[in-house]
C-alpha cells in the first residue's frame, strides 16, 4: 500500500511517500528506488550520514557539523556509485553536494556520484551503471 503525505519539513514541495516499509522524503526517491528494483540493481536507502565538517568551537561558540545524508548508496558490478535525488535544489544544496563530492575525492572513494532531477535522469542512470560504462567517470545527470 501506497501513502502519500505533503511535505511540511525541510523538503520543499516534496510530497512523502510510504511504499515497500520505506519512508521515501518524495516521489522521485520512491520512483528511483523502483526503478534500481526493476533493474535488479541492490541499493540501500539513506544508510549514511556523512560529516563533511566537525562540530567546533570559536570564541566559545559551539558550531554544529556539516553532514551530507546521499538518497541511495549502492554497488553493481564491482563499481559503488551514490545517488542524489534532488527535484527543486534548497540554498545550500549547492555548497554541501560541492563539499560531499570533496569528502569522497580526499578519501579516496572511487564511488561515482549521480545527482537525479527527474524520471528521465534516473532512466539515463540506470542505464549507465547496468552499462558499466567507464568512460563516464564523473557523472553528473543535470
């Protein structure tokens, strides 16, 4: 069974959906997840919480930390790749996808990063990682 609820946190004009005992923050995760499902492609939903920037203080002002949290995280093939479903971008999308992307190059991850915007986008996705397309090292669908 399929619930659908308007978004009232921090997502805008996202509406949440609960399907498969998972509660997609919108219906493009929901159409991703269904679509790494129909390619037999196994993907884990919103499993990590990535800190880009520790907690600090300055002048005795506690600072929080700077954590990434990607849609899906998966390996096909031998290849890990990182999904980022994203319909209408916030303000500080931009910095934090730019700071995550930094995180993964100072660590030396091999993950590709996929940023979705749309049904087309994640079609275009999964059709490139069943292809395990090499030449398409850093792809970001835009």
């Amino acid at each position: 069974m399929t619930t659908l609820t308007k978004s009232k946190g921090r997502v805008k004009n996202a509406t949440k959906v609960d399907k498969y005992g998972i509660h997609f923050r919108s219906k493009l995760e929901c159409y991703t997840y269904e679509a790494f499902m129909n390619a037999g492609i196994p993907v884990k939903y919103e499993p990590k919480h990535f800190t880009l920037l520790p907690k600090f203080t300055y002048l005795e002002e506690k600072i929080r930390p700077i954590t990434y949290l990607p849609d899906f995280i998966g390996r096909y093939k031998g290849k890990n790749f990182i999904v980022e479903c994203k319909g209408l971008m916030g303000d500080s999308f931009p910095l934090r996808y730019k700071l995550f992307k930094y995180y993964l190059k100072k660590h030396r991850s091999k993950s590709k990063c996929y940023l979705v915007r749309n049904h087309k986008q994640v079609d275009e996705m999964i059709r490139d990682i069943v292809s395990n397309d090499t030449q398409m090292l850093n792809t970001v669908i835009q």
